[in-house]
C-alpha cells in the first residue's frame, strides 16, 4: 500500500492550491463590497475553510465509525489554527500595528475561550455530573448556542473608516463570477476532504509502526490536513496586509470547528452506529489519553490569541512600541508551536 502516501501529498498539495485561490477571492469581495472585511473572514471563508473537518467529522462517524477521529481532528484543527495565527502575525507583523483592526475580534477570542472552559466539563468532570438528553450531552448545546451568538453579533457592514481605508481593486471581475469562483473552490475543496479522511483511515490500517493511533491520526494527518485552507487563505491575506479578514478567518474556523465537534455529538447515536455506544456517558466528549493536552494547552494558546487582539484593539501598545510588540508576537508563537509539539510528544 505505499501508493497511499503519495496520493495523501498530491490531494494536500490540491488543498493548498484551492486555498491560496479562496484567499484571493475574499480579498477581492472585500475590496469590491460593503460587507466587513470580518464577516468575509469570520463567517464566510471561515465556514468554507472548515467544510473538510465537516465532512471528515461525517466521514469518520457515517464511514469509519470512529469519534476519536473527530475529537482529535477538531480538537487538533482548532490549536493548529490559533497556532499558525499567532506565527503568520510575527512573520507579517511590519504593518500589523496600523492595519484595519476590528475589536470584535477580541470577543470571538473569548467565545473561542468559552467553548475550551465547556467542553473540559464535558471532558472531564465525572459522568454521573454530566447531564444527557439522550446521547448529546447539554454541553454541546450551550456551545452552540455560543456560535450562533458569535454569529448574530459579528458586524456586518465596514464602518466609514474602513470604506476610506479600501483600496480600489485593478480586478474587472464582477461579484458574481468571484462568488461562482469562490464556490466551485470550495465543491473541490470538499472532495478533497472526504478523500483525506479515507486516506487517513488507510495509513492508520496499514502503519507498520504502530505511530498513528485513532487520536494522533486525527490530531497529525486530519488534523494539520483539515487546517490547510486556513493556513493558506489566512497567509494570502496577510501577505495582502487584510489582517481583519485574516484573523476573522481564524478564530471563526476556530469557533466554526467546535460547532462541528457538537454536530458531531448531535449524529452520534450509539443506537445508530455499531462501536460507538461509549458516547451515552458524555456524548462525543470522549476523554481520551491526550485529551487534556488539547484542553489545556488549546486554552493557552487561545488566551494568548485574546490577549493579542485586545491589545491591538484597546491600546496603542504596537504602534508605540514596534520592536517590543514584534518580540511579543514572537514568545507567542514560539509557546504555540511548544504546545503543539508537546501535545504529539507526550
């Protein structure tokens, strides 16, 4: 089965070219239209960006049936995400100090904060504490109920400021056949993530060495797999200096993911899918060996990506101070990258 291998590079590399061409159009929205550069970011390429944890969360429940292959994706794509937010803001800090900034960023950070404290309930508190309405946990509920707040309060519109600030794209292309471009991406896009997901599950199967476990493969190869787009989109937008879109894409694939983790609670009945009848104690909240790795350094990595925005949003800390500022991001991302590496070492 070596031929697996090669098929998972070549289907990645088609993800990341995809990705690269979603950046470009949501620029290109932002500069054409009067709809905030955060919402494009945070709700529409955020939503877009997440679909292969979607249908990998569907595939590994309908197909493969293994939720520890959601929990680990999800989980996984949520720090990697933050993770690479924090290290493309270093890398493209020079003109993050006066770039448009929203401050509801800063409040999605803390959604994104509030979902971590939730779900470690749900994790770990015992399971005689959890309460269960059939097999989806309350939890799972109120972190929903979180999402659609995030979404009914994201701003809709550019205020004045960044009407002045938009600069007026060379592009002839209409809005139209950027959004027709935009969703032919994203069907292909989709297909490549449900292919990611058999792949996984066949390097799994046949891993002679044992390494990839049901939770490190969700974590390694679905989990940093799923996050491309992200990662892609999110570099293309920062290369472009659109940091609102950017971290609108972010941290709403952030709070997006963990609507899908609950989806994937909602669906996962044990009554209908043989081998999952642990999910009535606590429903997809499957504590596993590495789960409060995730937990706990997810939640650091999220607090250090509110402190960051409330610091660009509050204060004029990077404007004032470049260099200090600069350095910041770079202990930020240099503690993100550690949590990630401890998460797959320990």
């Amino acid at each position: 089965m070596w031929w697996i291998y090669p098929v998972y590079v070549v289907d990645l590399a088609l993800m990341v070219f995809l990705s690269f061409q979603l950046g470009n159009l949501i620029d290109l929205l932002d500069k054409k239209t009067k709809i905030s550069g955060a919402l494009l970011g945070g709700v529409l390429l955020a939503c877009v960006t997440s679909l292969p944890e979607l249908f990998t969360s569907l595939s590994s429940i309908f197909l493969v049936h293994n939720a520890s292959y959601v929990v680990g994706d999800i989980l996984g794509s949520i720090i990697f995400d933050l993770l690479v937010l924090l290290v493309a803001t270093f890398v493209w800090f020079k003109h993050f100090p006066d770039a448009k900034f929203q401050r509801w960023h800063v409040w999605n950070g803390v959604i994104c904060l509030g979902m971590y404290a939730l779900a470690a309930y749900a994790f770990f508190a015992p399971a005689n504490w959890q309460v269960m309405l059939g097999d989806i946990n309350l939890v799972s509920i109120l972190i929903m109920g979180l999402y659609v707040a995030s979404l009914l309060l994201q701003p809709k519109e550019k205020t004045e400021e960044e009407e002045k600030e938009t600069e007026t794209s060379e592009n002839q292309w209409s809005v139209a056949k950027i959004l027709w471009l935009f969703a032919g991406c994203a069907i292909v896009l989709i297909a490549s993530s449900i292919a990611l997901t058999y792949l996984t599950h066949l390097i799994e199967e046949h891993d002679p060495t044992g390494f990839f476990s049901g939770s490190v493969a969700g974590a390694l190869l679905l989990g940093i797999g799923t996050s491309i787009p992200e990662v892609i989109s999110t570099a293309q937008l920062f290369h472009k200096r659109n940091y609102d879109a950017g971290f609108g894409n972010m941290i709403g694939s952030c709070t997006f993911d963990w609507a899908i983790l609950v989806f994937g609670d909602f669906i996962s009945w044990h009554q209908m899918h043989e081998g999952l009848s642990n999910v009535q104690e606590r429903g997809i909240f499957i504590a596993e060996s590495n789960a409060l790795q995730y937990e706990i350094y997810g939640a650091v990595v999220s607090a250090m990506v509110v402190i960051l925005c409330c610091l660009r949003s509050f204060t004029p800390f990077f404007q004032k101070h470049r260099k200090i500022g600069f350095a910041l991001t770079g202990i930020f991302a240099a503690i993100s990258i550690a949590c990630y590496i401890l998460i797959l070492a320990i």
